[in-house]
C-alpha cells in the first residue's frame, strides 16, 4: 500500500467535517475511489446533517437563550473598573509590608552572662561525688522535703 493510497482513518475525517485540511499523504480521490472510506465518509455526512438539522425551539428554550444572550450582553457592556481600583489590592499589601519594615525592631541580646571558673582537686571532686551517691534523694528535692518537714512541724504543735 502506497501513501497515496492509504485509508482514511476517522481523525482524518473528522478533519475533513470541519474544514481542516486533510494529512500530507491522503488523497482526495481516494475518498471517492474507496468503498469503504466512502460509506464512512458517507455515514458520518448523514450523521452531521441529522445533528445539524434545525428543529423548533420550545418557548422555554427561547426565552432561556433570550436571557442568556441578555446577560452576556449586560456584562460586554457593563464599563471596566478603573485601574486605580484594580491596584488597591497591591498597594495595601505593599504599604503593610513597608509599615512592617519600619516598625520591625530587632529582638534584645541577652545579656552577657559570666562563667565562674572552679577549680576543685581530685579529692574534693571526689568528695563531692560520694556525697552525691550516698544520698537516699537528689538534692533537688531538698526545698520540697524541708516544705514538708516545716509542715509536719506546725501539725505536731
């Protein structure tokens, strides 16, 4: 088969039903020549002809395009807003931004703390340690055990 006598295929003949110019390669005779591409070509004629056929409108139908034409109208005719009131939006972002900026302060340093410098010998390390280990509770929970003990003080009075 021939490029000059290749099938149409429905691509191309839809291509053809809207007026488009056929695919390099396909030949016009052919569509004539061709029983097969003919009864499509044929078939798909009628089938747009029934489509296309005009059949009377309700008067629903009428009056809905009426107001659909109406409205599209109203809106092509209605006037553009002015360009000022379209570059509202921008101006009050871009004026927040710079009021932003100008009151934007940065946040305080911490002050600068001092780091006492310790010095301890083995054995007082060492001492510390074991204190630490002997004990029967952290000595974090010294001031809730004295809140206690102050407690238990004043009930027994």
């Amino acid at each position: 088969m021939n490029m000059e006598t290749r099938h149409w295929n429905d691509d191309d003949l839809l291509d053809r039903v809207y007026g488009l110019d056929p695919a390099p390669g396909l030949c016009l005779a052919h569509l004539d020549a061709c029983p097969d591409c003919s009864a499509r070509w044929q078939a798909l004629e009628l089938r747009r002809s029934a489509v296309t056929a005009s059949q009377p409108l309700t008067p629903a139908a009428e009056q809905r395009l009426r107001n659909q034409r109406v409205a599209v109208f109203n809106r092509v005719e209605r006037p553009r807003l002015a360009w000022i009131w379209r570059a509202v939006p921008a101006g009050a972002a871009a004026f927040l931004f710079f009021i932003g900026i100008a009151l934007h302060r940065p946040a305080p340093q911490p002050p600068a703390t001092q780091v006492a410098s310790v010095t301890l010998t083995d054995e007082q390390l060492f001492a510390e340690i074991a204190s630490v280990v002997n004990q029967d509770a952290p000595r974090a929970a010294d001031p809730i055990r004295g809140l206690f003990a102050e407690n238990s003080s004043k009930e027994a009075q």
